[in-house]
C-alpha cells in the first residue's frame, strides 16, 4: 500500500472533508468530483445534468496518487494536481458515492487534459 505523502485538499473538498481524508488513491490514480453541465435550450429551460443519460467528462481533481512506478522502481511523478479541472475518457472512471455524493477514480493516463 502507497501512501500520500502531500495531501491536500480545495475549499470545496473540505466541504466533505471526513469523506475525503478516507478516501486515498494509489499509483497514479486520482480522485476527481464531477462537474456537471447544465443545458439551456432556445426557449430558456434549464436540463439538469441528472435529465441526461450521458457521463461526466469534466471534474475537478481532489486527489492524487503518488505516481506510478516504472521499470527501474523510480516514481514518476502524476502531471496532474490538487485543484485542476481535468477532462478525461468517457468510461474510464469508476465510481464511487459516498453519503450521496459521487466522486471519480481515474487512471491519469486517461486524463486528455486540464482546462485553464
């Protein structure tokens, strides 16, 4: 078992702060909490992320691993951190709900980039 030697949390990870201190990824996966979009159509009503069928594919990053050991048994270290806004694969991530919150684990290799 790896442990985080950084961890650290964004203000809006210490609103679960209990659930997330539980919660620590291994290797180069990273805890994500899903950004849901809201639509708008012409007419100005507003679909909820919950009226679609599809996945999220946007998130911001609460956690990550220590990084994946490669051949020599040196880490490499995740290119991602605490409080980025990461798109990733659309099936890639498991899911996790906790206390009725939904939370992400991703592999970084399928993270496809950080927003802004």
């Amino acid at each position: 078992m790896y442990l985080i030697r950084d961890w650290r949390m964004t203000k809006t990870a210490r609103a679960s702060g209990n659930i997330l201190k539980k919660i620590k990824p291994l290797g180069d996966r990273v805890l994500v909490r899903p950004i849901s979009k809201e639509e708008t159509t012409e007419s100005g009503i507003i679909i909820p992320d919950t009226a679609k069928e599809e996945r999220p594919q946007e998130g911001e990053v609460l956690a990550v691993g220590p990084g994946k050991l490669n051949e020599k048994g040196e880490r490499i270290v995740p290119e991602v951190k605490v409080g980025d806004r990461v798109m990733f694969k659309k099936y890639s991530p498991e899911e996790l709900k906790i206390e009725g919150e939904e939370f992400l684990i991703v592999n970084e290799s399928d993270i496809l980039a950080v927003i802004g």
